[in-house]
C-alpha cells in the first residue's frame, strides 16, 4: 500500500485526490489545502494540513502529490524527494528552466519517481491523435490554441495562477509537449507576442499570448492561449497537424463552451486527411476529467511498483517547459529567442 500526501486541493489536486481514494494500492495519509478545509465528502476522513513541511515531516509519505500554485512546485517537490518520497507534480513542472532541472536532478541523484501532469499523454484519442500524425511523416505545421471564455469561480482561478504563471506556459505545456512526442526535433527558436486584456491582472503579466517555435527538422508551431470574460468564443479550439503528406485534424473537440473543462481534452473525431481521400475516425468512450486523473495517478503507483523507466517523460517535461518560457521571455522582450544558445 502506497501512504499519499497531496498538496493542494483546486480543481486538479481535488480530483487526484479522489483518484487515490477510489485506489485499492493507496492510502491517503494527509491533504495540504491552506484553508486547513476540505468540502469534498468523500475526503472528510483524512488529516489536513495548512503547511507542506509539517505534513512531509509528519505523515512520511511513500509519494508526494503537488498540485499547489506554480512557484512552490520545484521546492516542494524537491523537500518530498529528500524526504524519500517519490513524486507527482502537476504542469508545469517549475516557473524557471533552471528549477525544473533542479527537479530532475533530483529525482536522479535520490532514485525517486517523478511524473510530471501531462494529462494528455493518458487520453487514448490524443495517444491516436500522435500515432496518426508520425505516420505522415514530417516536417509538420503545428497549429493548436485553446483559449477560455472564463468568468466567476474560473475567472478568479485564472487571475490567481496569473500571479505566476501566464496562459500559454500553464497551458501551452500541453500542447508543445503533443508537438514534441510528433516531430522529435530539438526546437530552434521561438518568437512570441502577448496584451493585457484585463486590469484585473497585474501590470506585468497578459491574460492573452500566441508564439511561433521553429524545430530542427523544419517543424513549425503554432500556439494560442488567452483567459477572461472578454475571451471571443469562435474558434476556441484549434487542434490541426498539417504534414507534406496530410493532416490530421480534432473535428469535434469543442463540444458545449470553452469554460467545459472536460471539453478541453474530448476528441470526438480525427479526420486524416491525404491526397487520396479522408478518413474520419470516430473516437467512441472518451475519458472525462476525473477518468483522466485517476489514469495518470494509476501510472504514478505504477512507475513506483513496476520500477518504469521516466528518463524520457522527465527530459520531454523539461523541454516542453523550455520553449513556453521562452515564448514567454519573447513576448517581455519583444525580441525572438533563440534557444540553440540556452
């Protein structure tokens, strides 16, 4: 049985919560929320903590999960790793390249797991989405947005993760990480551009970013993020992969509005296009939020028991991480980044 702490309980550290109640293998020793509440029924039963360390310290947990604000995800998870616990740690994995290679090195140097929460790579439409693009052959025009018409509860949400994190580094992690797992080329350069469309947030930050990343066999990405009330509604959701060979294309992901959290993973269909005809795979079952926390914790338990090798899916973390910080230094800077020379 694994002994789980889970730091945070917003909208992901709640449902991985839930996943690791609902888990035969695992036993929750402690939550971190900083209220020192938790509303979830099911939840009622377990300690809560308002402070990492002391509920590290004193619950001595086989696996930490971080699902706090960005800026505490490299510290805590390092503390949890140093304490002996393997981790889990929600997207994106640091705030800076240089924190979240700390991370990594630290989960080599201690022999500790670490999954970082590329939700994505547990969908079975996106794993096919993936799997039908590398057999077009590349290189390939990246295209992929998702932009949220947030209001209310999500709003404030978003304005709280604003304090560190702009959209297209939160978000965009995702989908740079799907252009990654495609073309497999070293990204070269990365240009980016960005407006504060709230004064709501603050001055320094933008609820509203697009960039361009070039890779080294040609590829070429590009990604689009914004938050807010203002946020147009028309097409929210672009998910297209065009290659010499084809494209291959989401047709029915924007099921209800952009605030549908589960409609920002659902597939509904992939259309392959070729010279030769289309060919429309229909994606029947799809998981919904919950199915897909409760699949990615399953993998975590599953790394620890079976010992599965994560160099690739840390080094993949760190480079998706990469080219979103670097889209967002460009967009500060106005100047492109080259990322040959970082």
């Amino acid at each position: 049985m694994i002994r789980v702490l889970i730091a945070g309980l917003g909208n992901m550290g709640l449902s991985h919560a839930l996943a690791h109640h609902h888990h035969a293998d695992a036993i929750i020793v402690g939550l971190v929320n900083r209220s020192g509440t938790v509303d979830h029924a099911d939840l009622q039963s377990y300690p809560v903590y308002t402070d990492f360390h002391t509920a590290l310290a004193e619950t001595k947990p086989d696996l930490a999960v971080i699902a706090t604000y960005s800026d505490s995800h490299a510290d805590f998870a390092c503390a949890a790793m140093e304490a002996g616990a393997h981790v889990f740690v929600e997207k994106p994995l640091a705030t800076t390249v240089e924190d979240a290679r700390r991370v990594v090195d630290k989960a080599v140097e201690t022999n500790r797991k670490l999954v970082i929460g590329y939700i994505l790579r547990h969908h079975p439409s996106w794993m096919r989405l993936i799997s039908e693009a590398r057999d077009l052959g590349g290189p390939y025009v990246f295209r992929l947005n998702l932009n949220q018409q947030s209001t209310g509860p999500t709003w404030e949400t978003h304005k709280a993760l604003m304090q560190t994190t702009s959209p297209i580094v939160d978000c965009g992690v995702h989908y740079v990480d799907v252009m990654c797992q495609i073309t497999d080329a070293m990204p070269v350069r990365v240009n980016g551009m960005g407006l504060r469309l709230s004064d709501e947030i603050a001055p320094d930050m933008y609820n509203y970013g697009q960039f361009q990343v070039v890779f080294e066999d040609g590829s070429v990405g590009w990604y689009e993020a914004g938050w807010g009330p203002m946020m147009s509604e028309t097409a929210f959701f672009v998910k297209d992969i065009v290659s010499p060979n084809g494209a291959v294309s989401i047709t029915e992901g924007n099921k209800g509005d952009s605030d549908d959290v589960d409609g920002h993973t659902k597939v509904g269909g992939i259309l392959v296009h070729k010279p030769g005809g289309d060919t429309l795979i229909e994606m029947e079952g799809e998981p919904g939020h919950q199915e897909l926390c409760d699949a990615e914790q399953a993998y975590m338990l599953k790394a620890i028991a079976d010992d599965i090798d994560l160099t690739r899916h840390m080094s993949d973390a760190v480079q998706s991480l990469r080219i979103c910080l670097a889209a967002d230094q460009s967009i500060r800077t106005g100047q492109p980044v080259d990322l040959k020379e970082t």
